[in-house]
C-alpha cells in the first residue's frame, strides 16, 4: 500500500471502531438502566449480570457494523473534502477509483471480521446470553401447542395431543412407522413421561399393532406360471403398562425456542433448517433469513462504504454537518428496508433468499448510479 493508502486506511478504521464503541457504550448503559429491577429482583450478582454484557455487547454489536461503517465512511470522506484533500488527490493524476481502494480494504476487514462473528463466535456467546435472558429477563414459558406432528426419521412420524414442558410429559402419544406408504406398526401410549435418570421416555398404558403381509404363491393350471397374493393377516397386538423407549426427540425441543436462531453457528443452522424441513414444521423462514443474513453482511458493507464515498466526495459549503446527516438518513433508510423485507419472508410473504439480498440490489443500484456524476 502507498503512503495515501494507509493514511486514508487508518482513519476509517479509527472512526469506524470508535464510533462502535461509542455507541456500545451508550446501548449498555440504557440496557443496565432499564434492567437493574429485574436483576435486583433475583438478586443476581455483579459477576453474572457482567458475563451477561460480555455476551450482550458482541451481539448488539454485530448488526451496527453496516450502518456504522456507512457513518465513518461519509465521516472521513467528508472531512477530506471539506479540508479540499480530495480535490488535492484527483489533481494529482490519481483517479476515483483509485482512491476507493483503500476503503475497501477496510470494508473486507470489516466484512470478513463481522463474517467470522455472525457465524461462529456470537452464535456460542449467544447460548448463554438467551440462557439469562429466558432464565431471568422473559415470563416463564409454557409449551402451549395441540396436535404436535413431527417426522423423526425416514417414514417414521410422532403424534402428541398436547406436551407439558414443566413436568416433561405428552399425552394421546402416537408413532407410526411407514414401508412404502404401508404402515407396518403403529404404537400408541395415555402418556409419555422423561426419565432423566435414564435419560430415555417411559410409556404409560401403552399399546403396539404390527401388519404384516402374507404372501401365497398360487399355481395356475393351465400354464406353468405363478401369481402372488398378498393381503394383511389380524394385527399383532402387545399392550403393557410401562416401556422405557429411544426416541429421537428430547424435552429441549419443546423448550422455549426465543431468537433460537442467533445460537446456532453455520453448520448448526444448516442441520437445523434440515431437521425442521424434514418434519414439515412451520417457522423455517426465520432460521433462513438468519443464514442468508450472514452471507449477505458484507456485501452490504461493501455497498454502503461504496455510497458513503460518493455521497461525501463533494466539497459542501455547509461544511461536514449536512453531509453526515444525509449518512444518518440514508442508514436509516437502509435498515428500514431491510426490517421491512426480513418481516416479509420471515412471514412467508417472500421467498428469504430473495428477500435479504433486496436491499442490497436496490442501494448498490442507487450507488452506481450517483456514480456517473462525481466529480472525478
């Protein structure tokens, strides 16, 4: 890098983590404000409310990075062309684009920095913070739901009436199992309690049917060949009235599943969203809004650094003040936007995949286009 290069370089990433921490400092104070009741309330000690801003502060650190990286770029380029260093720079021979360079290499430390973040650090943290959160921030969860369908293997499907998630125990419990769309057993329970001892479900009054076929080969007279008759024999019936069984499924999953998405890593997100589109359950779209969020954080970055640029390239005579406004404005446009379409796919109004890259499309459109008229 030239000596233009490191000097426009350090100033970004100077203003960039400065105004972070600014704005770190200034959310953890309000939070602390708003909360101390509930902390006071559980008596909680300083050790933990601080291991739970250790976690807090990276993860409300994470979605600021685009629109704070937009503020520090228009900062820095204002400032630059108020003090006519821009117009120094273009006279010099050195062209525009030239001069975008350097603020791409700090978006690519920025972008790959909070890429590294969102998909494997803040996710573990995340663990424990929503862990104090349900513990002691939110109302006490109750499993609420009726009818519960779930697929838990390849042609294998649970059914329970109803779960109750403070004594771990499912009623009018049901599980088929499939052959070709046969059903070949069916298994059926009043109740179906956990053992954490065992750490394994106990039936209670249970009941298991199993079909089978019988197949009889029947000579034809006239000719040599042979048929196949098959036809389902009186079900075999077992009943009893306790059975520890293996299922695939523990209590956790009839837990309180609040922003389970920010917990999971990329590979644990993957596997997720597989489990679930594999039992048909609803709520999917979240989990992949969340994914393609993660892919699409730096490109937006490097969008908006490359729309700070040109917005705050001109020498304004109103000084720096009008320039970081219009910064402020057009970040908050920004988030507006893609609030407003994360909404809609998580609703499933719009495909996700489509959805998150929206914004994106739409203000590196608006950026290109200012582009064909800075002065350069």
């Amino acid at each position: 890098m030239k000596l233009l290069d490191k000097y426009i370089l350090k100033r970004f990433l100077t203003t960039f983590f400065f105004v972070v921490l600014i704005l770190l400092a200034v959310i953890t104070v309000i939070d602390l404000t708003e909360k101390m009741d509930k902390y006071a309330r559980f008596g909680l000690t300083k050790l933990q409310i601080l291991g739970y801003y250790l976690d807090f502060i990276p993860w409300i650190g994470s979605p600021l990075a685009p629109s704070t990286i937009f503020i520090a770029t228009v900062y820095v380029c204002s400032r630059m062309a108020s003090h006519t260093e821009i117009i120094a720079i273009l006279s010099s021979g050195v062209s525009f684009r030239r001069i975008l360079l350097p603020y791409f290499i700090g978006a690519t430390i920025v972008g790959g920095l909070n890429f590294y973040l969102n998909g494997w650090v803040i996710p573990n943290s995340n663990k424990s913070r929503l862990e104090f959160e349900v513990q002691y921030l939110k109302s006490k969860f109750y499993f609420d739901q009726r009818n519960i369908h779930i697929q838990v293997a390849p042609d294998v499907y649970l059914y329970m009436q109803s779960y109750n998630n403070s004594n771990r125990t499912g009623y009018r419990f049901t599980l088929e199992k499939f052959d070709h769309n046969r059903m070949v057993e069916k298994l059926t329970a009043d109740r179906v309690e956990w053992d954490s001892v065992k750490q394994k479900w106990t039936l209670r009054t249970w009941q298991i049917k199993q079909v089978e076929d019988v197949f009889a080969k029947i000579a034809d007279k006239d000719s040599t060949r042979q048929f196949v008759a098959s036809g389902p024999v009186p079900d075999s019936i077992r009943r009893g009235e306790s059975m520890d069984t293996a299922l695939v499924i523990r209590p956790k999953e009839f837990e309180s599943d609040y922003r389970k998405y920010e917990s999971l890593t990329m590979q644990e997100l993957d596997t997720y969203i597989n489990t679930l589109r594999a039992r048909g359950s609803t709520g999917i779209e979240s989990y992949e809004v969340e994914k393609f969020t993660r892919f699409t954080s730096p490109f937006t970055i490097y969008i908006l650094v490359f729309m700070g640029v040109i917005v705050s390239s001109r020498k304004s005579r109103g000084g720096t003040g009008p320039q970081i406004a219009m910064g402020f404005l057009l970040s908050f446009i920004f988030i507006l936007f893609f609030t407003l379409f994360r909404t809609f796919a998580e609703n499933g109004s719009m495909p996700p995949a489509i959805s998150v890259w929206i914004p994106n499309i739409l203000f590196g459109g608006i950026s290109l286009m200012m582009y064909k008229y800075v002065p350069r």
